[in-house]
C-alpha cells in the first residue's frame, strides 16, 4: 500500500462502494510476492514471470498491450472494463486504442513505473534503476551534501556507466557508490554487499545525519525515511523521475516554426496578410486547403509547424504555391510507400518493431526547406528489426545532426544509407552485427563515432574524419585503424576487445586525453608514446606485455594506469616519474617485486597489485600516505614485523585486501582510522581474530574460507552485536558452532529484509 500512495481512506471508500481494488494494488502485492520468492529475477524476466501468473489476455486487452506493452494483463483488463461495451467493439473492430483509452493507459504506466521505483525502497530486491535516481534525488532534497560534493552511482567500478548523480560536475570533492551485481559499495568504504541506502549512509556527512533525524542514524532507517518521503510526495518523485506532470498543471510552452519556444497568443496566424492587403474567398480557401493537405502529410507535427510550413511552401522559388505543395506531398508518399514495403517484410515476431521504427523515420524526415528549429536527431535503441527500410533515391535526412540505431539488429547497410544524412556530427551503431560501414568517409562533419559491439574488421574511411573527437570502437574483430594518424582531434579512442596487434599512427593524437586498448593482442607501443601530454586515462590490461612499453613513464599528465592483465616481469624505476597517478592496476602479472621508488607517487589513492608473486609487503609503500584503496590478493604474501608496520602508515586506508595469501599473522594495522573494508578470505587463519575485531569494530572484515573451527562465547556475543561486519562463510565450524551463527545471520538477514 505505502508503495502504490493509496491510504486508508481511500481504501475505505472503495469498500464501501463495493468497488474492486485497484489493478495497481494487486500489481504491487503480487510483485512483492514473487520478488520474496525468486529474488534472483530481474526486469523483463521478472515482468515476464509476473505476467504469466495472471489471467490471459482478451482481445480488447490484446491491442492495449500491443500499444502499450508495458501494461500488466491485469491493468489491461481494468481499463477495457472501465470502457463501454460499444467503445470497446469499435476498438476491435478497427484495431485502433481510442484516445480516451491511450491516455488512462499512459497514466497508469506512469503510476506504475512509480510503484516499481517506490517498492525498491521496501525489499532489496525490487531495487531498480528508477529506485536509484531517487534514492539520490529525495536524499538531495531532504539534507542535500555541500555544493563541493559530487555523489555518483556507477556500475561495476570507478570507471563504469554512471548510473545516478547529485552534486555538480566539477565538484572537488567526488564520492562514488559502486553497483556489483545486487550489491552496492561505498567507495572507498565497506562491504561490496551493502544495500543501496547503506552506501549512501556511508556517504553522509554529520551535518545532514543531523537534519535527517532518525533517518540519518543508520542505512536501514536511512532508507525508511526516503521510502516515506517518496510516498508522501509522489509528484515529486515523478520529477525526478522526469516524468510528465499531472494533466491540469502548468500548460507547457510549444515550439514556434523558427524553432523559439513561447505561447502562442489568440488570433495568431504565421499567414496573416500584410497590413493593407485584402484577402479573396478563393485566397482564404486555397490557405485553408494547403493547411488541411499539410495536416494529413505531418500529422504528427503541432499547428505552428504546419503553419510555418504552409509559410515556406508559399515563398518557394520559381514554382507555385500548389505546384510546391504537390511535390512535397510526392516526396512524403515515396517515403511511406518504402516504409509500407518494409513492414510487410516483416515477421511476426519484428512486425511491430518495424512499426515502431518506421514511424520514427517518418517523423524525423522533413522537407530541406523547413529551414532551422526542426527535428535534428534520430534515435532508435533496442528495437531489433532485422534490416533497414531502402530510402528513396531523392530522399534525403540533411537537417539531422544525430543519428543513433543503437542494438537494432542490422547486419548491413545499404551502400548509401549513411550518404543520406551529410550534416552529422553524431553517429551511433553500437550493438549490432555490422561487418563494414560503406560510405563513412563521407561524413566530413562527424565529431562522435561510436561503433562498438559490431564484427567490425576494419574501419575503411574513418581516416577522412578529419573533425572526430571521439571514436569507440570496442567489442569488434579489428585488426588495424586505417590512417589513425591524421584523426587528430580525437581526445578519446575506445579500442577495447579488438584483435589489435600492433597501433600505428597512435603517437600522432596528441590531444588525446582517454585511450583504452585493453583486450587485444598488443606487446608493444610506438616509441613516440610519449608525446601524449594531454593523456590522462590509460588502459593497456589484458593484452601481452612482458615490460612496461617505453615512453609510458614520459607521459606525465597520467591519473590512470591500468596495466592489469599481462606478462610484467619486473617494473622500472621510472614508474615513479609519473607523479600524478590516482589509480595504478597491475594485477594479473607476474611480479615478484616492486621498486621501492613507487613510494615517489604521493597522489596515489588505488593500487592494484592483486594475482602476482610477491612473498612480501613490498618496501616504499609506507609513503603512499594517500591510499585509499589496496589490493594485494592472490600473492604469496606472509607479513613479517617490517612488513606490518608499512601497513600502518595508510591512514587514509578504506579497504585493503590480503586475501588468499599465507600471511601467517593479522597485522595489527594500528593509525587505520578510516579503514572501512578488510578481506583476510582464505588466507589459512585457524583462530578467530577476536581481539583483532573488538580493536577494529567499525570495520567489515572477510574471514570467508579459512580454517576456524571454533567460536568462543566472547566471540557469538560480538557476532551477536556486529551482525553485519563479518563474513565466516566456509570455514569449518563445529556443528554446534555452525548452528548458532548460522541463526544469528537468518535472524539479521530476516529483520534487514522487512525494512
């Protein structure tokens, strides 16, 4: 009920007038249901489970889900049934949802898309994207964090797709919560496995706890609070959301033909004579006639485009008003002709599909004469259609700047399709099956290119781009970047999952500040490298490096270095010249060492040295004062008193993992104050580190796959007060053991699901 905005009252009265409940409040008790029961499901496998458990569309609901298809069968049924019958044999009849009908719709999935983002705040489960941006939304709205503080969501790592965000850009102060799998992580801060408002809580500043009251005591009351305000202000959360206001609000401004935005005041009229000129009956009608011929060609357009087309059409050179109406309307047929052949193409299974898509075309198209403040991009996204309508020869889409078909199925294109749009400057074909781009080359003015997760084997015309500053190209099968070097403008070139061997040309991109070649078959660099002094963001992981590729350490303005992935042997000395690094990753290698003039990086803040060689703490890192993150996992790694008290010196330290190395002692990491995260999984500890944990309270500590087979009555009660802070999954316990603290976590785990 809290998740839908329905009260007792309204419940009340629905009772009394024996009216049934509504198809949303079944949808919420129903989704709460299933997400108790398979909490593994996820978006449209859940939407699909949840639709097979009720009752099986009728015809009148068939077409609403048809053009509505994010309608529950059950929400479907309420709507036609709020219909008359007549209303609903005229919708069968002529296969077309009425307007009356299509707006109750598009208000219900409004609603609905709110009660899924609302009942995320409930069960960890039903947390979606929508329960993200809220989340983040109403927190700002309630106690919002000082204008230096930048809060991102992003998903998997620090360097993946930012989901949610409050603060402003260049914030100096940013914080990030890391999406991994169901689980989140303040970064750098405690478990990966906290809840979304946990992450946040950690987050919090002690000024905004205090405004939040209670809410700001822990993760779980943090989240009630929000679960709270998203109910109690749904209009808000719609906003947020930015969904449409409720109908009867502020009347929004229109576009005017010359693309200003405004009101339109009564009487206007773009076609009104000038002052002194009188108008014949047959002037007024021929107006009129070319206004309605225009209606029927652009329906989808509002009254002040028509108008204003109806103004250009008037003021065509060497033709007459109806002779430039005439081959207009040839023009528009042309394309609906293409498009209905398309359609009929179609299968079963893509028919609606192409629909959609077609009408997108349609819409976007306009006459080159339309002049500026007209349709300037085309989007399609996931909607996989097979193929591409073939365009009429004389047709063309000049005014539009951005194209984007992103995850539509195509394998080809027609060898002049990317002819038909000369004035991009963003082009979007990521996620199909592409193998060639005919006619790139001849996209002089594009600025953006990003083709990635094609099958891609080369990129023949990309070097007449002379104005790209952006290239993506990850995910593909290419073996080479034909004439690289004259792309100079480029600042950012995604390379990612390629067969790369060899990069000429790389060295020439000297404004290059973000380069990712990781996953390729690279062992080498051009000796010139170097001359990127703008580069700031450097992935060179998984390819065949067996030495740090020459010149890297010349390139200064480096604050990311993944090198993660690949054959190092040793690492120079002169790493340490790059003194700017924030992030250096060099695990998977083969390192048995770590020159100790690493400890000449004094901005470091994550390093990666995780699934190397090394048998101890290596010497220099005591002065990376400003750690924040360290990953010294999957090492042969056994902590001496020296390499213990190195430890000591990061106090700035959050999370630190030792796990799956011999260590033979917990080190004491005293001066630790801001350690929030420990991993000691598998790293053979026989006894319960108690004194260790009752030292470091605040800290979550993995303690998976050891071998601790006891825990005394001192150790349950602290389990027993920090259910949360410890991870003792797959050691062996006694029975007697392994009972009680499996009961303390059924009992924690059951009381953080119900809030």
């Amino acid at each position: 009920m809290h998740t839908t905005g329905f009260d007792e009252a309204r419940l009340r009265r629905l009772h009394l007038e024996h009216a049934p409940a509504p198809a949303r409040l079944h949808d919420a008790l129903q989704r709460y249901q299933l997400h108790a029961q398979h909490p593994e499901l996820h978006g449209d496998v859940f939407e699909l489970h949840l639709s097979g458990l009720q009752r099986p569309l009728e015809a009148a609901e068939q077409l609403l889900k048809r053009d509505f298809p994010g309608l529950t069968p059950r929400a479907a049924r309420q709507i036609t049934q709020c219909a008359g019958p007549d209303e609903v044999e005229r919708m069968i009849g002529t296969q077309r949802v009425p307007l009356a009908l299509a707006s109750e719709a598009r208000w219900l999935l409004r609603d609905s898309r709110l009660d899924r983002a609302c009942a995320g705040f409930y069960q960890a489960a039903a947390v979606n994207a929508d329960t993200e941006r809220l989340a983040f939304g109403l927190l700002a709205d309630a106690a919002p964090w000082a204008q230096s503080v930048r809060v991102e969501l992003r998903n998997d790592s620090l360097s993946g797709d930012m989901l949610a965000h409050v603060g402003a850009e260049g914030a100096a102060d940013v914080r990030y919560v890391i999406r991994r799998g169901q689980g989140y992580q303040a970064s750098p801060a405690a478990s990966e496995n906290d809840t979304l408002f946990q992450a946040l809580w950690w987050h919090l500043d002690e000024a905004q706890k205090q405004v939040l009251g209670e809410g700001g005591q822990t993760g779980e009351q943090l989240g009630h609070a929000l679960a709270v305000r998203a109910g109690e202000q749904r209009e808000r959360a719609a906003t947020l959301l930015g969904m449409a206001p409720k109908e009867g609000a502020v009347r929004p401004p229109v576009r005017f033909g010359d693309g200003r935005l405004g009101y339109p005041l009564s009487g206007g009229d773009a076609l009104r004579p000038p002052r002194g000129q009188v108008l014949t009956t047959a002037d007024m009608r021929a107006r009129q006639s070319i206004r309605a011929g225009l209606h029927q060609l652009f329906p989808h357009r509002p009254a002040q485009d028509v108008m204003w087309l109806a103004l250009q059409l008037a003021q065509r050179p060497g033709r007459t008003v109806w002779a430039a109406f005439s081959e207009l309307a040839r023009q528009v047929e042309r394309l609906d002709l293409s498009l209905r052949a398309w359609r009929g193409q179609a299968t079963a299974v893509n028919y609606h599909r192409r629909q959609r898509v077609g009408q997108m075309i349609r819409e976007a198209w306009e006459p080159d004469f339309y002049g500026p403040g007209g349709v300037d991009e085309l989007i399609v996204r996931n909607e996989p259609v097979g193929n591409l309508p073939v365009l009429p020869a004389d047709l063309h889409f000049g005014h539009l700047h951005r194209l984007s078909l992103s995850n539509v199925g195509i394998s080809a294109l027609e060898g002049d399709f990317l002819g038909r749009f000369p004035q991009l400057r963003s082009l979007q074909l990521s996620g199909n099956r592409l193998m060639a781009l005919p006619g790139l080359g001849n996209l002089r003015r594009l600025v953006s290119l990003d083709v990635q997760h094609n099958r891609l084997t080369t990129l023949e015309g990309v070097q007449h781009l002379s104005s790209l500053t952006q290239l993506i190209a990850n995910d593909n099968a290419l073996t080479q970047v034909p004439g690289l070097a004259t792309l100079t403008r480029l600042t950012r070139l995604d390379l990612r999952g390629n067969q790369l061997a060899v990069l000429d040309g790389v060295q020439s991109l000297t404004l290059l500040t973000q380069l990712d070649l990781s996953d390729n078959l690279l062992s080498a660099l051009p000796e010139q490298i170097h001359r990127l002094i703008r580069l700031q963001y450097l992935n060179l992981s998984n390819n065949q490096f067996t030495s740090l590729p020459g010149g890297i350490e010349r390139v200064v303005g480096l604050t990311q270095l993944n090198l993660s992935g690949n054959r190092l042997g040793e690492l120079p000395g002169t790493l340490s010249g790059l003194n700017r690094l924030l992030q250096l990753h060099l695990a998977e290698n083969r390192l048995r060492s770590v020159p100790a003039v690493i400890g000449n990086m004094p901005s470091l803040r994550i390093l990666n040295l995780r699934g190397n060689q090394l048998e101890a703490i290596p010497e220099g890192l005591e002065r990376l004062r400003q750690l924040t993150e360290l990953y010294l996992g999957d090492n042969q790694i056994v902590i001496d008193v020296a390499g213990g008290q190195r430890l000591e010196a990061f106090s700035e330290l959050r999370t630190f993992s030792l796990k799956g190395n011999p260590i033979g002692m917990i080190p004491p990491l005293r001066n630790l104050d801001h350690l929030r995260h420990l991993s000691l999984r598998a790293t053979g500890l026989s006894e319960f580190p108690l004194v260790f944990l009752e030292r470091h309270a605040q800290v979550y500590v993995d303690l998976a796959d050891n071998l601790i087979v006891e825990l005394s009555e001192r150790a349950l009660a602290w389990i027993r007060q920090h259910p949360n802070r410890l991870n003792l999954n797959n050691n062996p316990l006694d029975e007697q053991d392994l009972a009680r603290w499996r009961a303390m976590w059924a009992q924690f785990d059951t009381l953080s699901q119900r809030g």
